[in-house]
C-alpha cells in the first residue's frame, strides 16, 4: 500500500493519495482544487488514480472531485446522505471499496455535516482485521472535532447535528482498536473547530486520553462543549458547501476565462463598473504604494481565508500582484471557488510608474511613534481588528474593537472626523483593514506596524478587557 499526506498550509487541509503497486490503482480523499501535484505523485510512482472520495461537502474550499473526474475519468464517491448534481456512488455503513491490497471500508459519521463519512484504511498484506488508519474528514480532528455548527444556514441546527456527532465519535470511530491512525482532513488554523492541534496525525489511543471532546461525559454536556466559543465562520462556508455539491467549471477552465492582462486603463474601468482590486503583495510593499481603492490581501498569510471573508463572490476581482505571481493569486482564489477574477494589471504596480495620481501609500507607525499620538491632545482613535477572544488576553487601553471579519458591516461605528490607527496582532490583517477603510472613504488611516506583538515588544502598557471594563 502507498499511502501519502498532502498538506495546504494556507487553509490547514490535508488530503490523502492511497494506492496499490500490485494493480497500480489509487484512491484521492478531500483533494484540493488544483490537482497537478496528485496526477505528478502518481505518475511517479506508476498509478492510475480511479476513485476519488469527499468524506463530506466541504465547507471552507472547494474540493478537486471534478478536477480528478474530468482528468482521470475517476468515480467519485460520497456519503450515502449526500445530495450532488454530478453522478456519484452513494456510501453507506460497512461498504467498501477493494483495489489490490488495499480496502477502504466506510462508516457513516454524521454531526459535523449530515454527510459525512469516515474511510478505515486496510492494508490486507499486513492482515485484513486490523486497520491500518482511518481517514475522519472533519469528524474528528487531532485534538478537536468537528463542530456541529456550519450547517445552520442550511436547515441543519448544531443541537441535532452535535447529537449526531456524539453518536458517531462513540459508536463508530471510538469502536476501532487504540493502535489506529488517526488522519483528519484539517490541522490547526482551521475553523472547522477551535482546538485543532499542529499535529497531523495521532492514534485513536491517544486521542481517546487526550482529546477534551472524547472525555466521558453525556450527550446533552457534549453538545454544550463542542457549541462553545466556536471561532466565527466566514460567509463563503456555506457558499462553498452548496457549490461542492454542485456540477460547475474546472479549475482549470476558470482560469483560462480569467486570466487576462489588463493595461491601466482597463482595470479602472472594471473598477468604476464595480469590480474588486485585490492587490496580493505583502502589507510593507502594499503600504509603501498602491493603487487608490484596492483591497490588500497578501499571499503570505491565510489569503483564501481573508478573501472569502472580505470579498465577495459575485462582483469581479481585478488582480494586482507582483509579477509572476498573477496565476498563483487566482488558483488560491478558485481554491475557494471565487472564480470570477476579471484578469490581472499587466506589469503589476510598475503600470502605475507614470500615473501618481492613482498612487496612494498607508503610512505604518512604528509602536512608540503610535504611543506618543496616543496619548496626544488630539490623539487618534486606535482600531483593534483582532478576534475578541485574542483582544480578551490583552489589548490597548481606549482602543475600538472591530474585528475584521465583521469590519464592513460596522462601517458606521467608526467616526469618519477622526484619525484612526488600525492595529491587529502582527500587521498582516491591520493592511487588510486599513485598505478596507481607504476604500470606503475614511480620510486619515495609519496602522501600528508589527501590531500588538510590537506593542509589548517595546513595553508599551497593555491591559486585558475584563479588566478595563
């Protein structure tokens, strides 16, 4: 058995390629997007893939099932609760799919979606009793499981869903031996729970002692625990669970619509016609020059998350990246499914040598800098674009708590006759949320460069929220 982890730090998502030498066939679980690096694994290693596995529709990217169809003719399967407009072989408990040596036996694991299913991974040369692994999609995670919640805007309540979670866990997954892998289908940074761990595979053994979800307690206290304190979900969670059940374009074929040179001229009009302008460059490049009413969302933090977040998947995205890095910024928009990229300045920020009118710079303030206008007699208003629950542990005194992911809607919360000084906890989401403030026309926007963690690096006071209410 061949049996390989991909892992996509951006959007914390691990997906598996598990095959058989003897007969040459392999089997994709959860497959991103884009899926060059799968096809190039197996023709290394002499495979045809021909199944392809979704343990559930998944909410926060857009799986690579028709991408591998398409390519592979592969079959694709899905839990047997799943609803689908392409053709798909529907998995119920105890089915299995035999290749070789290799057996992938399903179990029905509703809770985290009504969907999903968990794979138990046998290798037969090594005995065809005990598993080798279990794949748990977002079931159960390392540390974690999943949560029950993101189904809501769909008809599902996370009372019913985490019910039916708690049955899987312990009459399904917990009922295979201690000494099976445990392999998810998310590592920590991800929102599909709020205690993931960085490790990306465990045994049920030790999840059993480890895991807080997993401790004895009753189905009515498990359902108050896993509900609890879940981080926010972005509004493109349920965009993309619809769309993974839908038959749509390829990847591929939407970048070939979209991809297109812009002169200067062209994006501005696609600007004045409503579009997007997302400029992917780091924060500092942002900062020092860019164009008027862009979106900074830089390719070096969590970009897919962010844009769902901020952007939206109807209007048209112009893209402004450093060049070479134009198809880079739309493959991780369409790992998303925000297809609707429009094209992208030819030339990146050079176009706008000759155009200064156009540029506009975000002045970055050092943290003792910051401090002084703080505590100056018209000081600035300083804008905390953090989670609450990071902004619990510490925070600026008189700061203004917006988080990013609601910044849009609180727009007028924020008063437009003062200066503001956007701070997050390292700089990349104040960039995100000064662009996002220059774009609606707040005049005077300045962000404390290195956040928070600059903040206390200096010694500057701190103090925690419960504390300055």
């Amino acid at each position: 058995m061949i049996f390989k982890q991909f892992y996509l730090p951006c959007l914390a998502h691990a997906s598996y390629l598990i095959g058989d030498e003897s007969t040459g066939i392999a089997a994709v679980i959860d497959p991103q997007r884009d899926v060059d690096h799968y096809a190039a694994f197996a023709a290394q290693r002499g495979l045809r893939i021909q199944h392809i596995f979704l343990t559930h529709l998944h909410a926060d990217f857009l799986a690579g099932h028709l991408e591998l169809r398409d390519r592979f003719g592969a079959k694709i399967y899905l839990g047997a609760a799943a609803k689908a407009a392409y053709a798909f072989t529907p998995m119920h408990d105890g089915d299995a799919v035999e290749f070789g040596r290799v057996r992938l036996r399903i179990l029905e694991t509703p809770g985290h979606t009504p969907e999903s299913i968990s794979i138990v991974v046998y290798d037969l040369n090594a005995g065809e009793t005990q598993p080798h692994a279990v794949l748990t999609g977002d079931t159960l995670f390392i540390g974690d499981v999943g949560r029950p919640d993101l189904r809501a805007a769909l008809g599902w309540s996370a009372t019913d869903l985490g019910g039916m979670l708690f049955d899987s866990l312990h009459a399904k997954l917990l009922k295979l031996p201690d000494a099976t892998l445990v392999y998810p289908a998310h590592g920590a940074g991800s929102l599909c729970g709020k205690a993931i761990s960085k490790e990306t595979v465990s045994t049920l053994g030790d999840q059993r002692r480890w895991n807080y979800a997993l401790q004895p307690m009753t189905k009515e206290a498990f359902i108050r625990v896993v509900t609890a304190d879940q981080p926010e979900a972005p509004a493109y969670f349920t965009y993309d669970a619809v769309l993974n059940s839908a038959e749509r374009p390829t990847l591929e074929q939407a970048l070939a619509r979209g991809m297109r040179p812009l002169s200067v001229d062209a994006l501005l009009a696609l600007q004045s016609a409503g579009a997007q302008v997302l400029d992917t460059r780091d924060p500092d490049e942002f900062a020092a020059a860019h164009l008027a009413g862009s979106i900074n969302i830089g390719l070096g933090g969590q970009y897919a998350t962010w844009a769902g977040t901020v952007l939206n998947h109807e209007d048209p995205i112009a893209i402004v990246a450093d060049p070479g890095r134009e198809n880079e910024s739309a493959v991780r928009l369409g790992r998303i499914g925000f297809d609707n990229v429009a094209g992208y300045l030819n030339g990146g920020l050079n176009s706008l040598e000759s155009r200064a009118d156009l540029v506009r710079f975000t002045e970055r303030l050092s943290a003792p800098y910051a401090a002084e206008l703080l505590s100056s007699s018209e000081a600035p208003l300083a804008v905390d674009v953090r989670a609450p629950r990071e902004r619990e542990q510490k925070n600026i005194g008189g700061s203004l708590s917006l988080p990013l992911s609601r910044l849009a809607e609180n727009l007028g919360a924020v008063p437009r006759d003062r200066s503001l000084l956007v701070f997050c906890a390292g700089g990349y989401r104040s960039s995100i949320a000064a662009s996002l403030l220059r774009r609606a026309g707040f005049p005077s926007v300045a962000e404390i460069a290195g956040g928070i963690a600059a903040w206390e690096t200096a010694g500057l006071p701190l103090q925690i929220a419960s504390a300055a209410r």
